[in-house]
C-alpha cells in the first residue's frame, strides 16, 4: 500500500516529535530520579529560616502582642508584628481583585490560621519554637460562617478596616436579559428548580507554598524564589508592595509540585519573607507546612445557587435564572479577570440553546481564609458546569423525559456555529451531539436502563449519571480581560542557533501540564526542527519574555499559540535565507517539514537546519544576522473544548456507600498535541472530580473552627478509592481561531466530572422523591437522604442557643 506525500510528511512529523507524538514527558526524567529543583531546595550562604504564628481563633481583637520570650531565644535574629509592617507601610496589601489583605494582623483576625507574627531565626525548629513563646491576647468577636450570617441585619462588620463599609456585603453583579428571562418564565408550561451548595475545597498541592528572599544591598537587587504559577504578576505586585523598582527584581520560579490554582495569589509568609531579607540583608527562606497550607491559602468553590429553568412541556428550555452568593472569607483575594466579579460562571449553559438568562451573583464577607482560587478550572467555571448539569438533570426528571434525549434536543447544533450564549459569550465550534452519541454508545446507555429497572425490583439501586460541558479557556483578549490591569496576553521567544538546535523561552510556567514536552513539538510542527533538539525554559523573570503565567487552562490556548506564532516568524525569515542559498526569489521558494525547496525544482532544497546556519555565516545583504524571535499573542478569543461523562454506579442502601461501575469520557479537545499527555490530564481531572464528588471536603464548625485542616479529616484518593476511567478521542474540533486548532484539555474533567458522579448517585435515588445531596455525598448524607426521603445540605453549621 502506498502513502501519499502528505502522508509520509505526517509520518515523519511523528518521528520527529511533532504534533500527535505521544512523546515522552522530558521533565519526568529528573523528577523521577529525585533531581527536580523546587523552592526548598534553593539552599544559600548565610540563609536564615522564617516561620508564621498563625491565629487560633477565627474573629478576635488583638489587645496586645508580646514577643519579649521569642527574642530572647538564641539563634533568633527578628520578630515581626502587623505593627512593625505598619511602620513600613506593610501592614496590609493589595489583592488581586483590587481589595486589601492584611499581610500580618493588626488590629483584629479574621480567620483561623491568619498570619498574626514571623520568627527570622538560624533554622526553622528555633523559628519553631520561638513562634510558640509569643503571647497574643485575643478578644472573641462573634463568628460567621456562611454567607446567611454574614447578611443578617445584626452580623458584626468583619472588614470594619476599610472606610464605608457597613456591612459584609463584598459586591452585587448580574449578567443577562432580566425583562425578557421574565417573559420567558411567564409562558413556560413548568418551571423547574434547583437549590445546592458547591462546598469549599482545597487544590492541596503536593509541595506547599514557599520562598526565598534575598535582597543584596550592594547591588539592590532583590532576588526571590517562589512557589507561584504567575512570576510575572508577582514581580509586578513586588514592586507595589515593597516599593522596589521593578527591574531590580527577579522572581524565579523552579519546579512546582503542584500548583492547581492554590499558586497563584500572593501570600503573606512571601511578603514576610522579603521584608525580613531587606532588613537582615541576609537570604530569608520560608516554607508553608501542610496544616498551614490548609488552614490558610487559597481555597476554592464556596458557592450557593438558587437555579430556575423556564421549560415547555415537550423539552425546549426557554429561559434560566441564577442567583449565586459566593463565600469569599476574610478577603476578597480571588484571582480572576477584573471585570467579572465572580469569574466565569456565567458561562453556564453555554452549550445549550437557551434563548434568555439572568443571572445575579453577590459576594458576601465571611471569618474564612480568603476563597475563590480558579482550583483547575477557569474561573469558577467548574462552579457553573456544576450548576448547569444539576440543574439539567432535575429539569429532565421534572418533564419525565429521558435525561440524554433532553440534552439532546437544546444543545447548540453543528451548524449554529459561532454561537452567542444568553450571557453574552461567543462559542466558536463543537461536534455535541456527536460526543453525547459516543459516550452513550460506550456505556452501553439503553441496555444499561433496563438493567437498572430488573435490578430496582431485586432491592438494587443502580443509577446513571451524565455531564456534559463547555469550558471558556484561555482568558482572554485584551478586550475584556485583565488582572490589576494588565491584559491577559502571553508570550514566547524562540532562539535557533547555528547548529539548528534551539531554545525557547515563555511566560508560562508549567506545574505538572508537560509544557517542556509539548511546546518542543509545536516548534516541531511548525519549523521541523526534532523536538529533542529543542529546549523550554520557564519561571524567571529575568529570561522569560513577560507573560501572565499558567493558569485556567491558559498554556495552550495563549501560550502555546504564542509559541506557534513566534515559530512562524522564524520560518518567515529562514525562507528568506533559503531564497538566498538556493539562487531563486522568494515566491518561488515552498516549504514542507523542515525543508524549503524551489517550487519548479522539488528535489533542490535547504533544511532549516541549513537556514539557521545560514543566518550567522551566510546571510543576504542588508539582512541582520541571527534567527530569534519573540511574539507576544493575544487571543481573538476564549477556546471552548466540549466533554461529555458518563458515570454508572450502585448504592448501598444500608449504608449509602455508593460504588462507581463505570466511567466514560468523551472529551473533544481540538488538536491534541501529544495524546499521551491529553490522556493523563483527563485522567488527573476526573481523579478529583470523584475526590470532590465523593470525600473532599473542607468545612467549618458553628465555632469558626476549620473541619479539614489535616488528611485525617481533608481526605485525597489514593490509587486503592479512584475507579478506573475509559477515555474516548474520536471527536476532534479544531478551534477555528487558534494557530494550531487547540482548545486545551487540563482543567475539563475536574470542571465536568463532579456533576457526572453526583447525577449518578441521585439517580439511583430518583423514586425516593429526593432532589439534591450537597457535595461531597458521603455515606452518612446518602443515608440520611434514603432512610428520611428528603435533600441533605452541605451548609456549614450556625448555633442556634
């Protein structure tokens, strides 16, 4: 059988890496042999250790702080006070969504595990020690904790700090068409309702956050290794913050044991950290232990929803409401574009065809550790697929039609493509039905039903689960998006030597996605360069083009096209210089894989390799020498990868223990890079999806006190709990926008899978009459909901004497 020339140019890409190569993760080679660089590691002359006195109380007023024992520990060089950081004007700090934060309390706490002092000692156990010689005299303050406290007309104001504030209220935001989602609702045969809880969780990365600061005075360069997805926001906020000018510092960001989000805020100890260095003039190096990585970063969900679906009678949904009030903790610290107040969780429905929608969201103040990070989904979007798919099934259950004929008939169609959603996003290409068809062929959907129904009238509960989702990637244009400011555009600079080989440097800043592996296989596909002749640097400021860092499944659909776009510059002027050394003009020189040739001459041709030689050795006159580039990409807009997932399960009705059968996903990601990698990011993301469905969990008692601070009560899958997944590929849409047609993949399946195991669960439970059972749907909440037929809430507590 013959190959076309096409053909064996594809096959050659593959063996040269490019894309579609299921190319060996690159970084794994030092990271499984214990080689990897993280913050920790980072070991420098005269080095001192800093550890945080954390409150143990959740709202208090500090009447006084004495720190006379700590200082009279040898070994410690400084103590540092909310007070002492107010004299340099340090006391509090900017967030990233244009509120303040205090960097150590001064005039009261406001969450359990607030950052109260730091002990600068010799090593970390005198730092220790010292922390818990400091005496804090605390004045209980009345605890909220949830948003319905906080909003009560006698709730004690927690950000009494901030001038104008009366209440706990942080802001109020609607999207949509009000007037006419209440026309809709006015002609709607039903109207279907839905009330849940998203609960708080915590991405509870491996490796906790970190620095190392080290100011040298003679040169008055600030030097600062950090754990953070965005070293380039950091730099910036550094300068606000420490008032030092900005090419005067470097952030450098080494390996990351797992970001998920939870790395992308600016913490205290980082502040703390730098301050202590200026001062000493010594390297301060602190390093978060898992409680405290718990207890007080970023948190993720936190979200109410009251949902409404205007539905005629045969299936069509006219219209939907939400309401959504967000607990955003102590501060409103989350990391998102600043034109959306509570992200993109009005990207619900988005691959439905509904005519109308409204949706209201207001944040609320709470004595929590500051909440919203964007944990592996794009700003909160996993909140909104969450939702939408809720809100879906019991709409299906309403009507008594089939839960995957319902889908069905109100997704948007192939051809409606671009459609613009009732919330005003723009969605640009997508094969739904084709992926719900292959994920209900796979599981086996109608045998499955009438098994479901034989087995109901043995005493088994069976149930089936579906979620299918869009998920807005890659925020975002210019346009619209920013953050402090600054728009959301990426960058790359790539650098070809003589030899051909090549190294390219972004503004990303990988933290488990493979972006050494795969940004070497764009340029591969782009200039045939062997992606082993290539290498990626990432995470320090003073090398990497400036970038917005990697977040929200932001690499390849800014970053990736940014390395796409850099490579095509470099083509354009190697075919310049392949004009040169062939004798002919430029329009009559072709390009195939990592070859120009004269287009009347096939078999006369340069490899790129040539060219780049070329371009130090042998350049036409008037062009300069060298072949670098750098491209800076703003996407025209968001990508919007679709996934549909199929759960099956069996609950136990004595006990509510609920197992997983099976697990299908269909995820159509447009072009995949490296399937290898796509594969292990769907896996990843539907590990936790099972982990929030079923047992991850943070939560606060009537007392403020933090349920879920240690792995004894915060529980994580081990290989032995996470089921097993069948992945399918066949659907593949390309972006129409995108330099290579990539969506992204990284964040998909954390966004769509919970919905997928709570549908399931619920489904099981559907002649029961119950409606809802907040995440995570642990045994005693199934339980509870079949012994006593009625919705089981995830709220956390209030007293009630």
């Amino acid at each position: 059988m013959t190959t076309t020339a096409d053909e064996s140019r594809a096959l050659d890409e593959i063996k040269i890496g490019g894309l579609g190569s299921s190319r060996k993760r690159v970084e794994d080679d030092r990271f499984i042999r214990g080689k990897g660089n993280y913050t920790d590691d980072v070991v420098l002359p005269g080095m001192l250790h800093m550890e945080i006195l954390r409150s143990p109380l959740p709202h208090a007023r500090i009447r006084s702080i004495d720190t006379s024992k700590a200082w009279a520990i040898p070994g410690v060089h400084l103590v540092l006070t909310g007070e002492m950081m107010a004299t340099r004007n340090l006391a509090w700090m900017p967030t990233l969504s244009y509120d303040t934060q205090a960097v150590l309390a001064t005039d009261k706490v406001r969450f359990q595990g607030q950052e109260v002092a730091c002990v600068i000692a010799d090593d970390p156990y005198i730092a220790k020690d010292a922390c818990e010689l400091i005496e804090v005299d605390y004045e209980p303050l009345p605890v909220i904790v949830n948003p319905w406290q906080g909003l009560a007309p006698d709730a004690p104001v927690i950000r009494d700090d901030k001038v104008n504030q009366a209440d706990n209220v942080v802001y109020n935001w609607e999207v949509g068409d009000k007037a006419g989602t209440d026309r809709a609702f006015e002609q709607a045969d039903v109207v279907s309702r839905l009330e849940c809880h998203y609960p708080r969780s915590h991405p509870s990365p491996i490796e906790c956050c970190g620095s190392v600061a080290d100011f040298n005075r003679a040169t008055s360069k600030l030097t600062v290794y950090m754990t953070t997805q965005a070293p380039h926001i950091v730099r910036a906020a550094v300068a606000m913050v420490a008032e030092l000018p900005e090419q005067m510092i470097r952030i450098i960001s080494p390996d990351i044991g797992g970001g998920f989000g939870n790395k992308v805020p600016i913490y205290p100890g980082y502040v703390c950290s730098i301050l202590a260095s200026i001062l000493l003039e010594r390297p301060v190096k602190w390093i978060e232990d898992k409680t405290g990585n718990l207890i007080s970063t970023g948190f993720a969900r936190d979200v109410y929803l009251k949902g409404e679906m205007a539905l005629r009678r045969d299936g069509k949904i006219l219209a939907f409401r939400m309401h959504t009030d967000a607990d955003h903790g102590a501060f409103f610290a989350d990391a998102q574009p600043s034109k959306f107040k509570i992200g993109l969780i009005h990207s619900a429905f988005a691959a439905y065809d509904v005519p109308v929608a409204h949706l209201t969201a207001r944040g609320v103040y709470t004595n929590k550790a500051p909440g919203g990070v964007a944990y592996r989904c794009s700003f909160r979007v996993t909140e909104a697929m969450f939702f939408q798919e809720r809100m879906v099934q019991a709409a299906a259950d309403d009507l008594g039609i089939d839960q995957a004929a319902f889908r069905r008939m109100n997704f948007v169609q192939d051809h409606d493509f671009p459609h613009r959603t009732p919330l005003g996003f723009l969605t640009d290409s997508g094969q739904y039905a084709k992926c719900l068809d292959v994920g209900l062929s796979a599981i086996g959907y109608d045998e499955f039903r009438q098994e479901q129904a034989a087995a109901r009238k043995r005493g088994r509960l069976l149930g089936l689960g579906i979620s299918t989702m869009t998920e807005p990637l890659g925020a975002g244009n210019s346009r619209e998006y920013d953050i402090l400011g600054i728009k959301m555009f990426d960058s790359a600079e790539l650098k070809v030597h003589m030899s051909g080989k090549a190294i390219l440097r972004t503004g990303a800043k990988s933290q488990g996605q493979g972006h050494e592996t795969t940004w070497a296989q764009i340029v591969a596909h782009e200039l045939g360069i062997p992606a082993d002749d290539i290498v990626v640097e990432e995470g320090d400021t003073d090398t990497a083009p400036f970038g917005m860092g990697t977040y929200a499944s932001r690499s390849t659909p800014v970053a990736g096209a940014a390395v796409a776009m850099v490579s095509r510059k470099i083509r354009a002027k190697a075919r310049k210089l392949a004009a040169h050394l062939l004798e002919v003009s430029e329009e009559d020189v072709e390009w195939e894989l990592g070859r120009f040739y004269v287009r009347s001459s096939p078999q006369r041709g340069v490899s790129i390799q040539e060219c780049a030689m070329a371009a130090y050795s042998n350049m036409p006159d008037g062009m300069e020498p060298g072949l670098e580039n750098t491209a800076y990409y703003d996407p025209p807009n968001l990508t919007w990868p679709f996934a549909v997932y199929i759960v099956t399960v069996e609950v136990d009705p004595e006990t509510g223990v609920w197992d997983v059968l099976r697990m299908v996903a269909v995820d159509d990601c447009g072009v995949r890079i490296n399937p290898m990698i796509v594969e292990g990011q769907i896996m990843g993301g539907l590990t936790e999806a099972y982990a929030m469905a079923s047992m991850q969990f943070i939560t606060f008692d009537a007392d403020g006190n933090c349920v879920g601070s240690n792995y004894m009560d915060y529980l994580l899958p081990t290989a032995w709990e996470t089921p097993g997944f069948e992945l399918h590929s066949e659907v593949v849409t390309p972006c129409p926008h995108h330099p290579i047609g990539a969506k992204g993949i990284g964040e998909c399946a954390a966004v769509g899978g919970p919905a997928a195991f709570v549908n399931a669960v619920m489904n099981a439970l559907s002649e029961t009459g119950v409606r809802n059972i907040d995440m995570p749907l642990l045994p005693d909440r199934v339980w509870e909901a079949l012994t006593y037929r009625r919705d089981v809430s995830g709220f956390p507590p209030v007293r009630q004497d």
